[in-house]
C-alpha cells in the first residue's frame, strides 16, 4: 500500500451522496483458518462495519461464499449489516425484500440439488479430512487443512463427476463450490448498486471468486485486494490487519462527510 493509494481513494470515496461497501468475509473481515466454523472478523474491522453501517446514506454488506446462516453465525453481523451468500444465491430478507426475490430453485432445481449432495456426500465420507457444506443452491467441498495432493485430488474427483449441464462450479482457496443455478459475487452487488441507487461502491475481497466483483468496477469505484494473486483491483494490501485502520479511516471521513450535509 501506498500513500497515494487505498487511503486516498477511501477519502474521496466518503464524499459520495450515496456509498456502498461490499466486503468478502475471510480473509478479508477475518483472517484464514483451518476450521472454517472457528472463524471471526478481527474486532477492529468489526467496529468499522457497524460504525459505517450506522451512517445515514451507507449500506454495509458482506458479499460471501458461505451459505447465508453459517456467514450470520461466524460473522456475528446481523441488520443493519445487509448479508448476501452463496456467492449471490443468498439474500437476507432485508435485501431480498429490496431486491423483490422469492424463491430461490424451480422443482426440477432442487431435486437436481438433491443428487448433486448426495453424490458430493459419498465422496466426503470417502476421504478424511474433506468437509461438505449444504447450501441452498448446492453444496461446497472444503480441503483446507488436508495434504495438498490429496486434497486437490478430490476437487478433480468432484469436478470430473458432477460439473456438468445444469451443475456450475465455483473453484476458491481450497474449496469447489457447486450449484444448480449460476450465480456470482459480482452480479449480487452491480443488483445491490441498482436497487439502492448507489453512486461509487468499494468492495475488498482475498478469493478468485471475488475477481467477478473487480471486474464489474468502474473509473469511480475502489477495489482492494486482499493478499496475493492477479487481480484486476486497482489496490492491493497484505492481509486483514491492514484493511482495518483502512475501514475506520472510511467511518471517520464518511461521518464527516454526512454531517457536513450537500455542501460539503
């Protein structure tokens, strides 16, 4: 990170009549675990969200993989933090509400979901250390914390048996999320945008599924990558210790912003 950087584009951003921050949940609010249900927000980007989701004309979300209620559970974030998961098959019923959504998979849908777990719940069982996700569109197939080889083994396994027509699959760290109907991160927020009236958005996330928000931003939007890997972000930080003081830096300057009303 630079002086000119993050910093710089956050203190504009905090100007705008009407902000949206999106933000990937791990490794992004929380740093990376083995344990995926022993994750948590570190405390200091916890109080940024609920500062900035607390100012008038900012919505808050987090836009992540998880299914919605395990996000809610490891988060701890509930209204007027907005939650959007399975990489946008989930909303909760503030933003589906919003959105106008109703129900989330056709007849013939959930019984291919149906097969689609149960063929996914064979080949868990078959490997130790290998972790199933239910989600409502699908299910996730989790090897982090496994021997690399074998863990990436599986995820062939599992792509070469079950992606297939009507079957999409969603490859992250350590992780191949499958589902029955086709839905990203980036297509959840440009709906967001939308539906809220939004000008410019940040959005902050770590995952290749997260490269399908950055590349949806425009000239006037901000996108930090968190860590390694190509990106099409126009920042980059280390990890998620430094994207806190960054977040209070946005609560600070877009607190100001708002009390200084229009003329600012």
């Amino acid at each position: 990170m630079t002086p000119a950087g993050p910093a710089g584009a956050l203190d504009r951003l905090a100007r705008a009549d009407r902000l949206l921050v999106a933000l990937d949940f791990d490794g992004v609010l929380a740093p990376l675990v083995d344990d995926p249900s022993a994750s948590r927000p570190l405390p200091g980007s916890a109080d940024a969200v609920r500062r900035l989701a607390g100012t008038d004309a900012t919505t808050v979300v987090l836009v992540s993989g998880r299914g919605l209620d395990d996000l809610a559970t490891v988060s701890g974030f509930g209204p007027p933090v907005g939650l959007v998961g399975s990489h946008g098959a989930e909303f909760d019923a503030r933003l589906s509400e919003l959105l106008g959504r109703g129900g989330l998979l056709s007849d013939a849908q959930a019984r291919r979901r149906a097969a689609l777990l149960d063929g996914l719940r064979e080949l868990v069982e078959a490997t130790p250390g290998a972790r199933l996700e239910t989600k409502p569109a699908g299910g996730a197939v989790h090897v982090r914390g496994m021997d690399p080889a074998t863990g990436a083994a599986l995820l062939e396994q599992v792509e070469a048996e079950w992606v297939r027509d009507g079957v999409d699959a969603t490859a992250g760290k350590d992780v191949l999320d499958l589902a029955v109907l086709r839905t990203t991160k980036g297509a959840a927020v440009a709906a967001l945008r939308d539906a809220l009236g939004a000008g410019p958005v940040l959005f902050a996330g770590d995952d290749v599924t997260d490269e399908t928000v950055f590349g949806t931003l425009g000239p006037d939007d901000v996108g930090i990558k968190v860590g390694d890997g190509a990106t099409a972000a126009g920042y980059r930080i280390a990890d998620p210790h430094e994207l806190e003081p960054l977040l209070h830096r946005l609560a600070d300057a877009r607190t100001g912003a708002v009390r200084s009303g229009p003329g600012r």
